[in-house]
C-alpha cells in the first residue's frame, strides 16, 4: 500500500523587522509547520508565487516597497492563493486599521507587542494545531 506522507503546513511571515520576523518564526518552530519569511509585500508576493503551497500569511501593515494593506489585496486577486488565511501583526492600534485590514480580506487582527501564545494561538484557529487558548486573549 502507498504510505501516506503528510507535509508541513507553510506560513508565510512578511514583516520589515528581522527581529520580529525572527520572533514569529521561533514562536511557531514545530515539526508540523515550516515557515517562509519576507522583509516587505513585493518580497512576500514574490515568495508565494514560487511556493505551490502556503496554508497560513502573518502580514505587518506598516512595510517599505508595498504596505500590508496592498499585499493583501493582491493575494485575495489570486487564483492560487486568494482563500489563503491571513493574520495582520501590525503596531498600528486604531480601530480605522481593524477595519480596513477586515475590508481588505485579513482573517485576523493582532497588536503589537504581542505574546508568543497569542500569536500560536490564532495560528492555531486557522491551522487546527492544538495551541491552547492564552487566558488573556
């Protein structure tokens, strides 16, 4: 019988601070996921255009080249990756913020700074890892 191999989940991180690229890798480092990291929107878009598959995007909104906001609209025009999705990690704390990235197509809104459980968290809502639900989320 054919054995069946299960892949890793990919996540894609976009974000124009190593650190927190960094962070978010570390944080989400399990056998199950593998992740792809950009240091802006035009890097991410070109990522995702070589990777067949991408299961979850954490996007910053604040972004050199191409904004967060314009990344997103651009991944819900794809045929291939449109449905993807995707978390916006952002400083920005305004409700306008909130709301555009929900009017753009963004799942999920985090603030920075954040913690690491409430990032494996929502990751967890989209992916179906068993992350537990942080007590101050």
């Amino acid at each position: 019988m054919d054995k069946e191999i299960k892949s890793k989940q990919v996540v894609l991180i976009a974000d124009d601070s190593s650190t927190v690229r960094k962070f978010v890798a570390f944080s989400l480092s399990t056998e199950s996921l593998e992740v792809v990291t950009a240091v802006d929107g035009m890097d991410a878009l070109e990522k995702i255009s070589q990777i067949p598959r991408v299961d979850l995007i954490i996007v910053d909104l604040n972004m050199p080249n191409m904004d967060g906001f314009e990344f997103i609209q651009n991944v819900r025009g794809s045929d291939t990756h449109g449905k993807v999705p995707i978390i916006i990690l952002s400083s920005e704390r305004g409700e306008e913020a909130k709301q555009r990235g929900k009017q753009v197509g963004a799942n999920a809104y985090i603030e920075k700074p954040f913690d690491a459980k409430v990032i494996k968290y929502q990751v967890s809502k989209f992916l179906s890892l068993n992350y537990q639900r942080p007590t101050d989320v």
